[in-house]
C-alpha cells in the first residue's frame, strides 16, 4: 500500500511505501489558501483513484442458526479439533469470510484426501436415525478445473462408510461462496462427520455451520426428502430398509414402477430361525414415494404387498397396503402388525 503526498505548489506528486499497511491521503498545505481553488480538480482525481482502490465489503453470513455442532468452525484456533489426510491444512488468512481466518487444504495426494471432524453420534446432540443435518460452509479454489467438494458423512459404528451426501467447490478465490448440504441419517448409522476434499490443488473453507432437525416426511415443501425408519421390536427381529436421497427424493436401492420394476427380493442373510418352521410378525412396514413436482399429481395404486416363498414357490402374502397419498412432494404411509405362520425361508416382493 502506499502514502500519496501532494505539494501545495501542484508541481510534485511524491509517492513511499510505508511500513503500516493503511492508505492514506496526506495533503501538506504549507499556509496557501490558494491551493483549494487551484488544484481542486486534481484533488477529486486523486481521491477518485483512491477510492477506485479500496476494495468492497461483501456482507457475509458469520452467526450459525441454532447449536452449531462444528469445533473450531472458522480455524481461529487453527486446525484444532480438525482431521485431515492425503494433503496439508493450514490456517490462514487469505480469502477469510469471518473473522480473520480460514482453513486451507493443500491436496498432496489426489486420489485419496479428506479433511474431517465429527460433529457427533446417533444418540447424541438430537441425532436419531431419519434426523436431518444441515450443512452450510464458505468455500472456493484457486483452480476450478480440478474437482472440489464439502459435505456430511454418514459411519457405521464400525467406522464403515455407509453413504453421504456432498456438492461442488467451484467459486474462484479470493471469492467463496456459500454452499448448502442436507443429508438424512440412515438406518445403521452411527458417526456423522463433515468433509472437504478434491483431486487437486487447494480448497479454502471458512465458516462451517452445522445443525440438526428431524424428520418430517409429510414436507408440502420438500426438498429435504426423508421417510421415517421402520420401527423393530427387541428380540430376533430382521429389518430392511433403504436410504432415501434428501436432495432429490429417490432410492438408494430401487422404486418401484408400474412399468418396469414390478418386484424387489430383499437380499440377506436372513435369522437363523428362517430355516424351518417360524411365526413371523410383520410389526411396522413403511411406503414412500418422494420426488419434485409431485405436490401437483396423483398417482393411483402406489401399493405393494410382502410375499414369502419357499423354493421359488409362494406360501403365504399379506394384503397389499393402501395408497400412498397423492398431491405430495414427500408422500408415505406406514402400517403395522400381521402375523402368520410360514416354512422356511423367505423374501419379500414389492408391487404397485
């Protein structure tokens, strides 16, 4: 930065490089009143180029809705409570969106780099299986053509990765931008982390805002998307379920379609007791159907049943359910308790 001083006589502009960074104007007037009139015009130049400089203030979102569940969300105690592999993180202040500080991650490994933190268990902070984590986090990169991104991580407690949902890091620093992520908490999971990571270069982050609410799967309003978890007595008990995507509303395993996809076998392995003869109770089964536009349409006989066979052969099924409801972003129904008596194993068969 630089000091610009202007001689009363309008003759000399001097320029130096002081030790401060401000930047300052200094008019040195040496008692001529004449000077205003004079030079005014070169005054108003001069302020101009000056101003032409100053950078603008972009006003930022820095406060966190709620309880936010990120340590050290703006790395002003540098790396603390942060994980990382495949690269170095670093604190820093360039491209600080809040406070003075961000979080830069060198990518040294390309095909194997993450920055991490658990932000809390199944159990802990509200979090239950269905429970929603909202993301928001200021992110950019230097270069845009490699592939950055931000999101949540969804852990068996096993630490075996079962799903999560992420987006793209593309805003060319110095900017960031804003980005959002949903993701629902599947069946089976139990840590949840929030991740940065790309096949190169760096990624800057500031800000990390992470808060949790529940599952509302009559949402007129969806995205996010979510279908409550089936719901299993204690004792020898087998559930299947799958993970809905909170985004765009579709299924991680399969949907049926009048059409195409008539029937789905639920693979296993299955409780022991299936190998003779067994009751079964079908406690709490759950119908979803979830995806943008349909608040404005009606689909008829959104139903399915569960059938059991034994060598390829039906012994038993129960009726099929009724209709999800219809003029529904996020529809779904959920009914309970049948019990009957089979022979050894069985699978379950979904049908409109």
């Amino acid at each position: 930065m630089q000091h610009l001083y202007m001689s009363t006589s309008g003759k000399k502009v001097e320029s130096s490089n002081p030790k401060n960074n401000g930047r300052n104007l200094i008019f040195s007037s040496q008692g001529r009143s004449s000077y205003v009139n004079n030079h005014f015009k070169s005054f108003l130049f001069i302020l101009l180029l000056f101003l032409w400089n100053v950078p603008v203030s972009v006003s930022q979102t820095c406060t966190c809705p709620g309880t936010n569940l990120v340590q050290n969300h703006s790395f002003e105690n540098g790396t603390t409570s942060w994980s990382w592999s495949g690269g170095n993180l670093y604190q820093g202040t360039y491209a600080a969106q809040c406070e003075t500080h961000a979080g830069h991650f060198e990518i040294t490994n390309t095909s194997d780099n993450w920055v991490s933190q658990q932000i809390g268990t199944v159990g802990s902070n509200g979090i239950s299986v269905g429970s929603i984590i909202n993301l928001s986090v200021y992110g950019g990169t230097h270069n845009p053509s490699f592939y950055h991104s931000v999101g949540i991580d969804f852990f068996t407690s096993n630490w075996t990765y079962i799903s999560g949902s992420y987006t793209e890091v593309n805003a060319q620093l110095p900017s960031m931008f804003e980005y959002s992520v949903t993701g629902v908490v599947p069946a089976n999971a139990y840590y949840i982390t929030v991740s940065k990571g790309g096949d190169g270069d760096w990624v800057k982050t500031d800000r990390w805002c992470a808060s949790v609410s529940q599952c509302n799967p009559d949402n007129t309003s969806a995205p996010p998307y979510c279908a409550p978890q089936p719901i299993c007595p204690t004792g020898n008990n087998f559930l299947w379920t799958q993970n809905i995507n909170s985004t765009d509303g579709s299924a991680s395993a399969v949907r049926l379609v009048c059409s195409s996809t008539l029937s789905y076998t639920i693979p296993g392995s299955y409780p022991s007791a299936f190998s003779g003869p067994v009751n079964v109770t079908v406690s709490d089964v759950v119908s979803y159907d979830g995806y943008s536009g349909r608040g404005s349409v009606t689909q008829q006989n959104e139903r399915w049943r569960i059938v059991f066979k034994k060598n390829g052969s039906t012994v038993h099924s129960t009726p099929y359910t009724t209709d999800v409801p219809g003029f529904k972003n996020s529809g779904i129904l959920e009914w309970f308790t049948w019990k009957y008596s089979i022979f050894t194993k069985w699978c379950r068969s979904n049908y409109y």
